[in-house]
C-alpha cells in the first residue's frame, strides 16, 4: 500500500489537501521492472506519468545513454500533457520500483475533483518549465555563442 509520505516527495503533488492525497493514492499503480528491462520505448506509446520509488533508469536515444534518473525523479509527463510518440527509451538500470499515474486516471480526477486536476496539471506545467530552464542553461554553457558577448 502506499502511503501519502511518499507522494510527498514529488513536486507534482505540491499544494494538494491530505484528502486529495489519500484520493489520488487509489489512482496510483505500482510496477517493478528487472535490469534490462525496457519501461517506455522510443517511438511508442505512452499513457503514465513514472515516479521512480527504487532503482535506477536509463534515458537512451538512438542507442545513446543520454542520462540516468534515480528515486525522486519523475519521467513520461511530456507524453501524458502531448499525445506523441515517446522521445527515448526509458531501460532500468537496476531493479527499478515505480509508481504511475495513467492518463485514464487523470481523466477519472478530471471528472470527480476539478480542483485536484487543475494543481496537479500546474505543477507539471511548473516542473517542465523548470526542467527547461536548467536544458537552456546547459546548452549555453556549451555553446559557441555564450562566447560573444
């Protein structure tokens, strides 16, 4: 079972009332992948938002390990706001434990608690905003045009 201690720990969940918490706890699944083990697959679909609980995961384009997320991080938001294909695989690293938060139970939140939704929608909003902030840092950092001016 989990417990709300745990959604906590994820930003996405920031602002919310214990008993939205104790709500959207009976939305959440849990799922256990084996090193390895493709999670999401470029190119594929995807419906749930993944909270790493445990583990680690691989985050590989082309066949590139881009980087590696570890309990706290959150990935698979991008497809559930933007119906597209995912943009990289998504392989654990270690015996990976996750939680996930499917678009069908979003949509259940949509329709029994609005204000719920709303927060939950803005954090990821705040979270994606915040994840692209620190990839435009990075990127000027190595870029040849931070050394004009």
């Amino acid at each position: 079972m989990i417990n709300s201690a745990v959604l906590w720990q994820y930003s996405i969940f920031d602002g919310l009332e214990n008993e939205q918490i104790d709500y959207i706890i009976n939305l959440i699944k849990e799922e256990v992948f084996e090193p390895g083990e493709d999670i999401i697959v470029e190119n594929g679909p995807n419906d749930k938002i993944h909270f790493i609980l445990d583990g680690r995961v691989s985050v590989i384009k082309n066949e590139i390990v881009l980087m590696e997320l570890v309990e706290g991080d959150v990935f698979g938001e991008m497809e559930v706001l933007e119906i597209l294909p995912v943009e990289a695989t998504i392989r654990a690293a270690l015996k990976t434990k996750l939680l996930t938060l499917s678009v069908d139970a979003l949509g259940e939140l949509f329709e029994y608690d609005l204000k719920t939704y709303s927060f939950i929608i803005t954090n990821l909003a705040r979270d994606l905003s915040r994840r692209l902030r620190r990839m435009n840092v990075r990127v000027m950092k190595e870029s040849p045009v931070s050394d004009w001016n």
